[in-house]
C-alpha cells in the first residue's frame, strides 16, 4: 500500500541548525517519519503533531477521461480545505486499465487508502473476506450524511449488518443525445421518450433518407455506446423489467431467451444499416467523436458528457446549442442503485483512515453533491438544494430533468450492470463485429454469451 506522509513544518529542523529539509516530497519524509515503503525512520518527536497526511490514489477520472473535469477540481477543493491536515494525489489510470490496476495493487498487497469501486467480483471477494473497512460506525455518527443516502443503495452495500462501500445520494438516469438541426432536417418533432421503438426506428430511416448518419455507435473498448441503447430497447420487451429492475444485486447468467435475442438482433441491424463506418472497432473516443463532429445524429450517453459541447477542443463553437437530450423510447432512464462506490481497505494506519473517511464525508457533502449535479447533472431525492440550482444548470442538463420528470416509466440497468465483469468487459464487444458482419446470427451470439457466462457463475 502506498502510503505517504510528509511533514508541514519542512523546516523546522533548519531552524533547529539541522539540514534535511530538501527530500520530503511525494512518499519520502524529511525527518523520518515512517514511509510508504515502510521505511524504519526515527522522526523528533516534535514534529510529529505537524504531520500532513497524504493519500495517493490512482483513477481513472484523469487526463482525457470526461470525468475529470469535475473529479480533480473537487480534489483540489479538498486539498485546499484541508491544506494543513490531508492532501490527495492522483494517479492518472486509463479508464480501461483502472479495474485491472485495483485487482493488481490488491494481489501486491499494495491497495491505496480509497478506491471508487473497482472490478465487482474483486469487491465482492473482499467483502467475503471481511478486507474492507466498515463504514456503519462512521455513518451512524453522521446522521446528517446518512440521511442523504438512497435506501436501496444503503441495502445493496449492507452486508451482515456491515456497509462496505459508501451508498450513493444521487441517481443519473442515462438517456441519449441528439443534434436538433438534424433532427429538423429529417422532419423529425415527436420527443423521443415518448416515442416506442418501432418509431424510433422510422426516426433513424427519417435521418438515413436524408444523408444523416444517425447513430455513434462501438465496438470496441466495452462497447459502451451501443450496449446503452440496446438496454434501453431490451427494457420495453415483456419480461425485462424483473431482470434490470433497478435495484436488483443477482447477475444475469442465460441470454437465450426471446427479449435478449431481439435486443441483439436489433444490435446487429443498427451496426448494418444506420452507423457510421469506423464503428466496428471503434473506442468510446471515436464514438463520441463522431457526434461531436457532426457526423452522427445521436448518441447514448450519461449527463457527464455535456461538458464536452461547449469545449471547443472537442466539438465546434456553438455545437452545444444543437444538442438536445432525452430518455429513451419508452421512456425508459438507465441507472442503478444496486452498484459499489467508494471503498476503503481495512488495515490502514489510524490516519490515513481518517483522512480517507474526511474525502469520502466532503464529497458527499450538500455543497459538492449540488456541484456535482451542477456538473454533470442527476437528482438527489434526500438533499435540499440551493435557491439558485435550477438556474445554475446547464440548459442540457435542465432539459434532462425536465424529460425525467415528464416522460419517465421506467429506471432499469443496463445490460452491463447485471452481466458478470467479463461479459461486459470482454465478451459482449468482443464478438460484435461477427455479429454485425452476419457471421453470427443473434441467436448464435446470445448462446455464446450465455456459454461463455457460464464459466463466471459461482
């Protein structure tokens, strides 16, 4: 485990006539204080009440990745408010490496102080275990804090009487986005949440006939774009609403009956007829590319990306102006409440523990839960926010709220919340092009899946 101290009063020991001050950066200490190699150290005891605890902790919401345009400014809002006490670093993870790099820091003995979920089958391991820190004590004594938690959430994360990983306050439906202009170029005017899919479908035809690309979809990567939609679709089927209800925990080992041999077998119509011609193969950064740039009508995706439509890095001056967003046909909103957040692995030293729970406790706080919402959009059923929220948000995200409240039936997750780690990862993507290239039939491809499914069931 990485651990690393250093210590606020850097020269202390200058002033004392000593040197020393010059090494105590990034894990090492200046004076000696245990370090994150554990390191034998024989520290003054004098400066021991200065200490700074400092957490690092690799993530994937960094760089490029769209969820750090808010995760890292909170971070240095911590750092900030806590300038003489704890400091978090980040580490910068691809987002497709981050689960892998957990699983390996965990193997290695070498798990950071705060993890935001990670792989289900390694927290669900660690909870068997008994490897992660209980956060009931902690919560009980923040009455204010546990009263803003999501009661399905706070089940989902109980386990013997314990909770493992912080229940969620709030909760995104995803839905999808589309370009207005092309929308009425095509003729196109009924909302599509309150559209079912057979007219969805005459939509994407709408859009075809007039030389529109409609549709970002991916196969690569975990083929999040296209797995989206296809959970939306699937949700409309008879029969799917007990299976990606939106609270349930069980995974999903047997994809062979009719609701999800349809969805693939819409899957593979959506590949053929109406996306574009770098989607087999494509990562989300292409898929997103492509509505950004303009070359797709629409793409399924949560409210986190809205940032990107104003960021002329990424998409044309005033493209955010064009882009609408909606629920699914159906109505139909993706999200769960039946998923791990932030974790902290037991066995840490006394303060690094505390500084992890002060991480964990400002985040979660009223104003940075309202900031998130600001950012990245959601509701919060149990917080109260400011006078001035709606006002504050971005007119997407406004208009998402508005679709929520109008035209939502049903919340259900997505097929990748209730597949094993592997299907979702690996396997659903991995065999896409065959589909969409007729060298599979859906049937074919629900039976492999199901196969391969077989193999991760306990």
């Amino acid at each position: 485990m990485k651990r690393f101290k250093i210590v606020s009063m850097l020269c202390l020991t200058m002033a004392l006539g000593l040197t020393g001050c010059g090494s105590n950066n990034g894990g090492g200490n200046a004076s000696g204080t245990p370090s994150s190699s554990g390191e034998s150290t024989d520290k003054p005891a004098e400066t021991a009440v200065q200490e700074k605890v400092v957490l690092k902790i690799p993530h994937y919401k960094s760089g490029q990745n769209v969820g750090a345009k808010f995760f890292l400014p909170q971070v240095e809002r911590f750092n900030t408010k806590y300038a003489d006490k704890y400091e978090i670093q980040i580490e910068e993870v691809p987002n497709d490496d981050y689960n892998d790099k957990i699983k390996l820091l965990w193997q290695q003995k070498e798990l950071p102080a705060l993890i935001e979920k990670g792989a289900n089958e390694l927290v669900e391991t660690l909870i068997e275990k008994d490897e992660i820190y209980d956060l009931k004590p902690f919560l009980d004594s923040k009455p204010e804090l546990k009263a803003t938690l999501i009661e399905d959430s706070v089940a989902f994360n109980t386990r013997n009487g314990k909770i493992y990983t912080m229940p969620s306050s709030v909760v995104r439906p995803i839905g999808l986005f589309y370009n207005k202009e092309m929308f009425a170029d095509a003729g196109i005017t009924k909302p599509i949440a309150q559209m079912n899919f057979e007219e969805f479908d005459q939509a994407l035809k709408a859009l075809k006939d007039k030389g529109i690309t409609p549709l970002s979809l991916m196969t690569g990567e975990n083929a999040w774009t296209t797995m989206l939609l296809a959970s939306a679709f699937m949700a409309n089927e008879p029969g799917a609403e007990e299976v990606l209800k939106s609270n349930r925990a069980d995974k999903e080992f047997d994809y062979t009956s009719q609701m999800w041999v349809k969805a693939f077998g819409e899957v593979q119509k959506w590949l053929k007829e109406y996306t574009t011609d770098n989607a087999l193969g494509a990562a989300y950064a292409d898929s997103a590319n492509n509505f950004l740039n303009e070359k797709t009508a629409i793409i399924a995706n949560g409210t986190w990306m809205v940032g990107d439509f104003s960021d002329t890095t990424k998409a044309p001056e005033g493209f955010d102006k064009k882009v609408g967003v909606s629920l699914y046909p159906g109505g139909i909103g993706l999200a769960t409440t039946a998923e791990y957040s932030w974790w902290i692995p037991k066995g840490l030293k006394q303060e690094e523990t505390e500084a992890a729970l002060a991480f964990i406790e400002f985040i979660r706080s009223p104003e940075e839960i309202e900031a998130y919402m600001v950012a990245e959009g959601g509701q919060a059923p149990n917080i109260q926010t400011s006078a001035e929220f709606t006002s504050k948000l971005n007119p997407i995200l406004a208009e998402m709220n508005r679709s929520v409240t109008s035209d939502l039936k049903m919340i259900a997750q997505s097929m990748a919340d209730v597949w094993p780690d592997q299907i979702s990862s690996k396997e659903f993507s991995g065999y896409l092009p065959l589909l969409a290239q007729d060298k599979m039939t859906p049937e074919q491809f629900a039976e492999h899946l199901t196969k391969k499914a077989q193999q991760f069931k306990k």
